[in-house]
C-alpha cells in the first residue's frame, strides 16, 4: 500500500512537470507568432509607404507634364488675314501678314530689337536658310506696344531687301517658301507660300 502510494505521488510529479513543459513551449510558440506578426506588419508598412511615395511622385511628375503642356498651347499666335507681298516685277521684296494670340495664350514679345526673350523669325526655301530674319512689327490694334496680347492685332513686314546680315534673296515666280514665327515659349507658327508665275504686279495676294 505504501509502495502504491509513493508511485502514484511519483506519477503525479512527473504528470505535473510535462504539463507544465507543454505550457512553456505553448508560450514560446505564442511569443514567436506574435514576433512574426509584428515584422509582418512592419514590412507591410514599409511597403505601403514606399508605393504611396512612388505615387505622390508620379502624380507630381504628370502634373508638371500637363502644365508645361497648356504653357505650350497658351503660347501659340495665329495667322490673320492674307498673306501679302511687294514685288518689284522680278523678285519678291516685302512679305507683310497679321498675327493675334490663339484663345487663352499668353503674351507674346514681338520687340525685334530686345536682345533676348524676344520672338525670332527664320526663312527656309530650298537655296536660302536664314534662322534669324529682321522684321518688323506694328501694332494695329491694342495699345501700341510690341507686347501681344489678347485682343490685339499686329502687323508683322520682313523687307528681304533690307536685311543687313545674312543670305541673299531671290524670291521669284514659282517659289516655295517658308516663315517660321518662333515666340520665347510655347509652340511656333509656321507660314508657306509659293509665288505666283507672274510678278508684275506690285501688290500680290499670296496663296
């Protein structure tokens, strides 16, 4: 009966001291879980404020791609009217045409005389390239500054006689030739022409 009674005490301690061994690996593997979940979260967190930066970026690259795009636009002149030349009934001697700003563009500085932020005016046919025309401008309508703005009309004369640098013209009957009008900023306005077979009169309507 003593025998008995010591091994069940015995049976009682060992029973006890593997319960309480599954205990402590039941807490181990808790803290463990817990430690993976919590670097699990982190790394998420990482994650997500890696993209959400990568899009602010992205967002502020496009946008600065639409502005400079509507800059570009609101840049733009257009043509008005005819296109008219002098003749002196062998070449071309003066090409006059109007320019006004296209809808919602911004001013435009026709000052030839600036030296910079100015708008430059180059002539290209299939001798002659010049990418630097004299010309000038007149105020028709406006204030009767050389600033282009909204609402106002300007006179633009490039005299191919009078140009003191550069190639020599010979604009005659049948030519092809191209104007391009290129303000500080935003896109250019391109003007072609061709000449007709006869140069006799003094005043033609180029088409």
């Amino acid at each position: 009966m003593v025998r008995l009674i010591a091994f069940a005490r015995r049976w009682r301690g060992i029973a006890g001291r593997a319960r309480a061994s599954r205990d402590d690996e039941r807490g181990i593997t808790g803290l463990e879980t817990a430690i993976i979940l919590i670097a699990f979260v982190v790394v998420a967190a990482v994650f997500a404020f890696v993209v959400l930066s990568t899009g602010l970026f992205s967002s502020e690259r496009g946008k600065e791609a639409v502005y400079a795009g509507l800059a570009k636009t609101r840049g733009t002149m257009e043509l008005t009217g005819s296109v008219v030349a002098a003749s002196n009934a062998t070449n071309v001697t003066t090409v006059t045409f109007g320019l006004t700003l296209a809808a919602g563009g911004d001013s435009v500085n026709l000052n030839n005389a600036d030296p910079t932020n100015r708008t430059v005016l180059s002539y290209i046919d299939q001798i002659v390239t010049d990418p630097d025309v004299e010309y000038t401008a007149t105020s028709v309508t406006g204030n009767g500054d050389l600033l282009l703005q909204q609402g106002e009309l300007m006179m633009i004369s490039v005299d191919f006689t009078a140009q003191v640098a550069g190639p020599a013209y010979n604009i005659g009957t049948n030519q092809t030739f191209i104007l391009e009008v290129k303000p500080p900023s935003g896109s250019y306005l391109v003007i072609q022409r061709t000449t007709p077979p006869s140069l006799a009169d003094p005043i033609i309507n180029l088409y």
